[in-house]
C-alpha cells in the first residue's frame, strides 16, 4: 500500500504532502530566525551606550552577496519552470547556476569571516590601541606586525565609516601588549550575534546547496522515471531556497547597513 | 515515499510481493509508525524510571542531608567519585541531578512519550491512514530523539558531571559553572528539538492530508485533535529555544557573551569577556518555549482521557465542538503568556499586567475542556477498569494543579511564591498525577490492541490505589513548605536557611521542615507502587488475559476497526467514516455503540 498524495495534491487542501511538509518546515524556521532577529534588537537595544559599532562590516561585498542570492532565487524558479515546460537540458543549466551561484557566496561568506579573524584590536600597556590587521605574528619572535593604526580611545573604533588615519604598518614588541583579541565573536556583542545569525544561515545555504545539488546529480535519474515527482521536489527545494534567500534579505540591512 | 512507487508507480500487484524485512528493518530501522511508536515508548518509559530514581535520591539528601544514601550509596560512590564521596550526596551532585531531573522528564520522558508514542501510534490510525505522511522522517525522528538522549545521559559521567543550573539553564549562571556538562545539554537540546520538530511536522501533515474519506475535521477524534494542537505547539514554541541554545553554545564554546553582563563577577573577580549581554534575554526565548511545552504536555493527556472517558462512560463526549475550539484557543493564547514565569526580573507593572490578563485569559479554555469531560461523566452508565480509574483521578489533580496555579498567575502573589516549593507542587500536581495518570490510563486503555491480551486488572488496580495515594502524600505536603517559604534547589532542604533564620521572621518551623520526611516515603511509597505496572506490562504480554474480539472495549474510532495487532498498513481495505467519533448508545441502535466506519444502514450495501 503507498502512502496517498505524495505526488498528486489532495483534492481538498490542493497540496501533496511534502509541500505542506516544506511550509511547516518553513513556519518554524520563521521562528528560529524570528528568535534570533528578536534577540539582536534585544542585545541591540539593551547595550551599555557607546558600545554598538556601526559600520564594521564590509558593504560592497555584502551587496555583492545579496545580489548573488537574488540571481540564484531567479535560477532556482527558472529550472523548476524549465521542468514544468519538459525542458531538462534547460532545467540542468539553470540549477547548475544556482549551485554555483550558492558556493560563490559561501565563499564571499568565507573570505569575510576570514577578515574578521585577522582583524585584531591589541590594547598597549600604555593605554593605546593598535587596530588593523595581522600581518605577522610569529609565536617565538618578540614583536608582532599589524598593518592598522593608533587610537587613544576604545571609542574611536567604534565608527568604522570615519576611518581617521592612515593604515601603516606597525611594528609591536611583545613586551608592550596588555591584551589582544580579535574580531572574532568574543570581541563584542555585535560580533558575537553577528557570527550567530551569519553561520547559521550559511549552514542553511550549505544544507540547501547540498540538497539542490543532490536532486540534480544522482537524484536527476528520477525525472526519467517518474518526472511529475522529481518536478515536485524541486519545487519544494525550491520553497526553501527562497526562504533562505528571504533571510539574507533580512540579514543584510540589520547587519551591514545600521 | 516508498521505494515502489520510484521503480513501479503502477503495479498493484507489487506490495503484495513484500519479501520479510529481516530483524533489522522491522525493528530497530523501522518505518512503520507503529514499530517507532513502541520504540518511542520504551526508551520514554525507560527514561521516566530514570528520571524519578534521581528524584528519590535527592528526596534522600532533602531529608537527611549529609547522610550515605541508602541501598545506592556505594553505587553513586563509585561512578561518581568525589562528588558522592561515601555514598554522600555532595551539593554538586545534587544539582546535576535536580537539573537532569527536570529535562530528562520533560523532554526525554513525558512529551516523548505523549507525542512520540502514543502520537506516532495512535494518530495514523485513528484518522485512517495506512502510515505517517513521511515515514522515513519519522523514523530519523526518533532516532534524533535517541542520539540526543545518549548525550544527555553520557553526560553524566564526563569530568564534573552533567549540567548543574536547573533545566531551565538560566545564564550567566549556566556558563560559569565549570564543568562540560553544559555544553552537552545544549548539543542534547539540539537533537531532541530537531526531532520533535520532525516528528510535529509529519503528525500535521498527516491529520491534513491523510484523512479516510468521509473523516471530516469535526469527525477527528478528540485525541487526534489534541495531538494536532501540541504539534503546533512544538512545531513553532520550540524553533526559538533552540536559538536560544545556539547563542548559549557560542557564549560556552566561542567565548562570546551574548547571555553575559557587563561587569559580572565570577569568584570575585571580574569575569574577562566583553559583557554587554543579557541574561533576562535567555529567560525570554527560554519561556517562550516552555510555556507552550506546559500545553503540549497536558492536551495529549487530556485526549488520552477523554477517549477513555467516552468509552467507558458509553456515551458521547458532551460538548466535543466546545473541546475543539477552547483546545485551539488554549493553543493560540498559550503563545502570549510565558512571562509570567519572570515577574521576579523587574519587568514593569505595565508589562506584568499584560501577561496577568493572559494568563487569567488562558484559565478559561483550560476549565472549558475539564467542564466538558466532568459534565461528560453525568448520567453515564460507568464501568470501572484500570483505565477509567486513572482518567477519573485524572480530572481532579489536574483541577488541583490548574488552579493551585492561579496564584502564581498574579505578580502580587507571584513574588512570594516564586521559587518556592508551592511552584514545585503545583506544576507537578499538572503533570505527575495530572499527565502521566493520562499516561497511564492510556497505556491500560490500548495495550490489548498492541498486544492482543488485557493487563492484569487487579495489579492495575494496586497501581492505581498506591500512585493515587502516593502521589499526593509526595506533593501535597509542599504547598505548605512553599507557603511557609521553603526554596526550591537547596541541596540540604532548607535546613541551613533555617537554622541561620532561627527566631526570626521567615525561619521554617520544625513542622515544615518535617514535612520533607514525609515527601521521602511518599516517593518510596510512589516508586513501590510502580513495581506492579512494570510486571504487569511484560508479565501480560504473554500471560494476560486475551481480549475476545479485536474490539474488546466497544469502541467506535478507528483503531478499534482493525485486526489486532494492527496488520502493517493498518487496514485491509481504506476505511470509510461515516459518523462522528462518540457514537455511544445511540437511540434505537441494537449495539450501544456505533463505529465511525459503520454505514447508516448496514443491511443496504450497494
């Protein structure tokens, strides 16, 4: 005996099962994101003042990102079209691009984790602080080099649209440092949800991708055998690729832009 | 979503030709919903045993604090080592095991076993259907459910124990403690949430879409109604507690302080993290949650009994739309009233009013649905078995808990209350003697369909009597402390509080603190009586008395319309339902009952 409406819609609700399945899904990953959005406003609102950077993240790769999202929601659409026109080689190519499209953003994604993490704020015994990049930090010599600046002042670094001086490259004895960390989530509370949200919705790309990527390599055999069912998984995959995206469009505002 | 339909969509003939699925596939990597719900049940009534034995021992350490423990005491000695150092139980140990106590009977036990089991079991059936809409899900359902249960009870013996900061986890306390055994609740939490994320989502699905023909909405049992409603309820309370985890997970394994303050101390000391974090904020996301989860334990239950009430009342459930609507109701408010389990963190009267009115709003389904089931009692010709008894305890404890509640609902009251033994009494009258009665009258009231033979209804009866009684002797008594002030999570049961406040106001009286002997043997007394129901449930397997027919009780839903125990796809030919769910003695029928998928005129079939 088959389970009934896994391909066919129920003629009552008008759906097969795993669309409402997806959109269930979909209602509680609403939530998820729903409590983590909530508890950057929390976080946001509550923090000591003077303590919520602004501008530390980088824009133009952000839109770039953004962008990249948008063009894989049309590709995602397209190939689901493309199926429903009978038209495989054109399904193929679509999905192709969605795929590619979702692993260059994780890789954008990467390269500004990976700026994040070679970004150090290193507090002098002195009282000021170096801010820049780690250029060398070799654990048996006595000095550090970071291509940054000094500030006096915490606050100053607060701003990142207002970069005041000239990056050089600064040579630090060892002797001199206090404290160092980078901008990694310890540094801050926008850091730390921040990473939060941004891994988490990468992990959804990288679920989502490996899905998509599933349904059109070993997975497309089925479009030959039972096609009205592998169009439907694509839709459905479909479903939460563009949730995920919707994410990002969220994401991007509340993280880069404020 | 089976392999057929990729190969043969169109042969009939083929699931006919099923080879045997070996040990494996039927049993251990089942898809049968039938299979994973006994699956659930075993390890959930393997995990309520574990998690009232804890229990016992700290009523041990609550009574005679300082004392070897009895009978255990070498045994904790040994697996423990230092921290149960002579069979002592040290104030360490006893947090962890207060702390295990609550998340393993939450959500190891009680939902599991309401959702997983009799959910996965039941529901399928009782609307018609020949599985779970996405079997294979629900399989990886429960094994999400397992993995997470391992973890949580791996934990135990890692270097420093399992997590120590009360189920509810509240930072910063939770993240200084120095032990891993947090990190492990939250990896635990993690699983156990994805899996009852699955397991709501494919119980939805399939009361939508797998419905037998005729099985209208208002034709759904009141038990599948239920199961909807706390599907629901997981489906989207949950999501946000589990963001609740992931931050927790960043502050303990990244270092960030997403739950921590500015200028926290540690040991005297500041603590050396960035700060600006709030611990309130995890109380938020942490309530949303388990407010909710108050109703996904309850509603089950309260489906559970009212089938049970039905049947041996042989007449329909009055006011079965009323049911419905105020379990949707008590669904939709539940969402809205989780901060009244913070009054105490100075959130405002304006606010505080908010979730007061709420929570007086949330009362009034909560009564219609124990209206409905008492006045359902009136004129019925009762018969008393196993079941019925429990479902007929049932209405009072649960009366008892709902509105020893109500003063809790009030901040004026609340802020006395507050942490007290009166909140332990009262939300455990709602769930141990509440929900798991409905538990257990379940367990009596479908076991001949799983097996084939009744449970021994005289041992039931010794069951009933003795957790009755025990119960009560157990959580009465702590109302009193409560009031008298007595704190929740003191590892010596407030002896040292006491003896610290001695002629002051606010000291417990000798009467108070005597109390916590007497909880003591109530949860001996409580643990015997549970000797029985576990005999009896393997003992009658083989040796219980075998029903008659394959409708042993008379019932009318559909799950008593099947052969017994169910055949693999639960019915020869697709029932049709003609009728509602409580049929019972119905005017000029001849039987004084009529099953959902019996036509109006059975002598005119076509």
């Amino acid at each position: 005996m088959d389970i009934p409406y896994t391909v066919k819609p129920r003629p009552d609700t008008g759906l097969y099962n795993a669309k409402i399945g997806m959109w269930l899904f979909l209602a509680s990953e609403v939530m998820l994101f729903g409590g983590l959005f909530s508890a950057y406003i929390f976080l946001r609102v509550g923090a000591p003042a003077g303590t919520w950077p602004h501008g530390w993240l980088n824009v133009t790769l952000g839109t770039i990102n953004t962008v990249i999202l948008a063009l894989s929601a049309i590709t995602t659409l397209l190939a689901w079209v493309a199926l429903k026109l009978n038209q495989f080689p054109r399904y193929k190519v679509f999905h192709a691009l969605t795929i590619l499209l979702a692993l260059t953003f994780l890789g954008i994604k990467s390269y500004e984790y990976r700026d994040k993490f070679l970004h150090f704020e290193v507090q002098l015994k002195d009282g000021r602080i170096a801010d820049g990049h780690m250029v060398e930090n070799k654990r048996d010599a006595d000095h550090i080099v970071l291509h940054g600046h000094y500030v006096e002042n915490r606050a100053e670094l607060m701003d990142g649209h207002t970069k005041g001086k000239e990056h050089t490259e600064l040579k630090i004895p060892r002797a001199d440092i206090k404290r160092m960390q980078n901008y990694g989530p310890a540094h801050n509370n926008f850091l730390g949800i921040y990473f939060c949200l941004t891994i988490l919705h990468a992990l959804h790309i990288l679920g989502g991708v490996l899905v998509i990527a599933y349904i059109w390599g070993p997975g497309s055999k089925m479009w030959f055998t039972d096609p009205e069912r592998y169009t439907n998984r694509v839709e459905v995959s479909g479903l939460f690729w563009h949730f995920v995206d919707l994410v990002w469009i969220f994401l991007f505002p509340v993280l880069y832009l404020t | 979503m089976h392999a057929t339909t990729q190969t043969m969509p169109h042969d009939p003939a083929h699931s006919a030709h099923h080879e045997a699925p070996g040990f494996w596939r039927s049993y251990i990597f089942s898809i049968d919903h039938k299979i994973i719900g006994i699956q659930y049940a075993i390890t959930a009534l393997a995990f309520l045993l574990f998690g009232f034995s804890l229990m016992a021992m700290m009523r041990w350490q609550i009574a005679h604090p300082g004392q070897s423990v009895p009978v255990v005491g070498p045994l904790l000695a040994t697996l423990f080592g230092d921290v149960a150092a002579k069979g002592v139980m040290s104030a360490d140990l006893y947090n962890t095991f207060g702390a295990m106590h609550g998340t393993i009977m939450v959500f190891l036990a009680v939902v599991p076993l309401l959702t997983g089991a009799f959910g996965n079991y039941l529901v399928p059936i009782q609307v018609g259907a020949c599985d779970m809409a996405f079997p294979r899900l629900n399989m990886l359902s429960y094994q999400f459910y397992f993995v997470g249960g391992i973890i949580m009870f791996s934990s135990f013996f890692i270097p420093g124990g399992a997590a120590q900061s009360g189920w509810t986890s509240y930072p910063p306390l939770s993240l200084i403690v120095p032990t891993d055994g947090q990190t492990y609740w939250l990896l635990g939490m993690v699983f156990l949430i994805t899996s009852s994320l699955l397991g709501s989502a494919n119980i939805i699905t399939t009361i939508i879409q797998l419905r037998a023909p005729g099985m209208t909405w208002l034709r759904l049992p009141f038990f599948t109604w239920a199961q909807f409603v706390a599907s629901f309820l997981l489906l989207l309370a949950f999501p946000p507690l589990e963001a609740a985890g992931v931050m927790q997970l960043m502050d303990k394994v990244t270092g960030s302080s997403l739950f921590l303050p500015t200028g926290l101390a540690v040991g005297g000391k500041v603590a050396e993290v960035a700060g600006g974090g709030s611990p309130v904020l995890w109380q938020h996301l942490f309530w949303f949650l388990a407010h909710p989860e108050v109703y996904v334990l309850i509603l089950p239950a309260l489906g559970i009994v009212a089938e049970v009430i039905a049947n041996n009342t042989r007449k329909p459930i009055w006011g079965y739309k009323s049911l419905v609507f105020a379990s949707l109701a008590l669904g939709f408010v539940s969402f809205i009233v989780w901060a009244h389990h913070m009054y105490l963190t100075g959130m405002g009267t304006t606010i505080a009013t908010f979730f007061q009115t709420t929570t007086m709003i949330i009362s009034i389904p909560s009564v219609i649905i124990l209206t409905c089931l008492l006045i359902s009692l009136w004129g019925g010709s009762i018969r008393f078995n196993t079941p019925m008894l429990f479902a007929l305890a049932f209405l009072p404890m649960f009366g008892i808990g709902g509105l020893t509640g109500l003063p809790l609902g009030f901040s004026a009251s609340d802020l006395h209350l507050h942490d007290t033994y009166y909140v332990i009494g009262h939300f455990h009258y709602v769930v141990a003697p509440g929900t798991i009665f409905g538990l257990f009258a379940g367990i009596y009231f479908w076991y001949p369909k799983l097996t084939g033979r009744f449970m021994n209804e005289f041992w039931g009866r010794v069951h009933f009597w003795g957790s009755l009684i025990f119960m009560n002797v157990v959580f009465m008594p702590m109302f009193a402390q409560g009031l008298a002030g007595m704190l929740r999570r003191m590892s010596d049961g407030g002896i040292n509080y006491s003896k610290a406040q001695v002629g002051l106001e606010g000291a417990l009286s000798p009467t108070i603190m005597e109390l916590n002997h007497v909880i003591l043997w109530g949860a001996v007394g409580l643990g015997l009586s549970q000797i029985p129901f576990i005999l009896n449930l393997f003992w009658s397997i083989k040796h219980g008395e075998k029903i008659p027919n394959d409708n042993p009780w008379d019932a009318t839903t559909l799950e008593w319309q099947t052969e017994t125990p169910p055949y693999v796809y639960n019915f020869r030919r697709e029932p049709i339902v003609y009728r509602g769910p409580y049929e019972y003695s119905v005017p000029g029928c001849d039987k004084d009952f009529l099953p959902q998928n019996q036509p109006d005129q059975p002598t005119s079939k076509p």
